[in-house]
C-alpha cells in the first residue's frame, strides 16, 4: 500500500472508531436520564401525596373537631 492509501484507511478507521465512541455515549446518557426522570418523578409522586393526603387528614380533623364542639 501507498503511504496516501495507509494514511486514508488510518483516516476511516480512526473515524469509525470516533463515531462508535460518540454513539455508544449518547446512549448510555439516554439511559441515565431515563432512570434520574423516573426516580425524580417517583420521589415527587411520593412526596405530593404525602403531603396532599396530610392535608386532607388535617381538615378532615379540624373539621370533626368543630363539629363536635358545636352543639346540635
């Protein structure tokens, strides 16, 4: 081979191997946000019905409370 040929395989092979390494890390940050969006969604899922059922159980309470305190 041709020092131009050896150069231009060298060239595509080194190519090649760039794009290989670019993909294989756009998929591996594909997964990561995928699994940090479902934990965060989960994590705040928990914490919203947490609170809204807190909430709930709060005026639930405070509204027995009042009316048990007023007379029939």
């Amino acid at each position: 081979m041709s020092k131009i040929t050896s150069g231009i395989v060298l060239f595509s092979l080194l190519m090649a191997l760039s794009l290989g390494v670019a993909f294989a890390e756009s998929e591996v940050a594909a997964v990561e946000n995928a699994t940090e969006n479902a934990t965060i969604n989960e994590t705040a899922n928990i914490t919203i019905n947490e609170t809204v059922n807190a909430t709930i159980n709060e005026t639930v309470n405070a509204t027995e409370s009042v009316a048990e305190a007023v007379p029939a």
